[in-house]
C-alpha cells in the first residue's frame, strides 16, 4: 500500500488552515497520522487540493489533532465537501463555506479533499 495524500484542513476558531497527512494502511482504510500548519499558497502549489481518497479514515493513536485547538475530531461540509476540525459539536458552522448543519457518528467516506481552497 504506502500511499499517502495531505489534506487541507480549517480550524474554525482561528480560521488558520493546516495539513493533515492521511496514510492509507490496508484495502479502504486510511489513517490520520500527522497535522502542520500551511499556507493557502503553499497548499496550492504542492497539490494538496487535488487529493482523492476513499474508504475509511481513522485517527492513528498518535494523531496529534488540529495544531491550532488539538481537535482530534475532523468534519465534512455537507455543503462544499471540505474538511474541518470539530470541538466535539453535533450542530456545527462549517469554516469555510458557513454552512450549519448537524455532524452524524463515523461510517465509510469516498471524498476529493478540499478542491478550490
């Protein structure tokens, strides 16, 4: 296996955005395995926003969460399909389009990451 992709990410209480490095470890598993902080710019150039992966993603045991709030927990936009943060939330405003909406328990996910930062 040994593939990796980064995820772009966004903090919705400093707004900041961040990498999450996301490894995938056997058939449709992947785990979250590390997060940095990372300019739009950056992100942009090195093709974070292309990122496609599917099946089930979990946090390793020693994923360190958000770098900014520590949230371990990671969310969806049901609107726009971006990822953020979440600190622990059912009713939750996504960071980046503002969308409300209610976060639902973990299952299989299919997603491009975060398209257009």
């Amino acid at each position: 296996m040994n593939e990796t992709v980064i995820a772009i990410c966004k903090c919705p209480e400093t707004k900041r955005l961040y990498g999450i490095r996301i490894e995938n470890v056997s058939e449709n598993r992947w785990e979250m395995t590390w997060t940095f902080p990372i300019k739009e710019e950056t992100a942009k150039r090195e093709g974070y926003d292309q990122a496609v992966i599917g099946g089930l993603v979990y946090a390793s045991a020693n994923f360190p969460g958000c770098p900014y709030c520590q949230s371990k927990k990671m969310t969806i936009c049901s609107q726009c399909g971006k990822l953020f943060c979440n600190i622990g939330e059912n009713n939750v405003i996504c960071p980046w389009c503002e969308a409300a909406q209610k976060v639902r328990g973990g299952g299989k996910v299919s997603f491009r990451i975060c398209s257009d930062i």
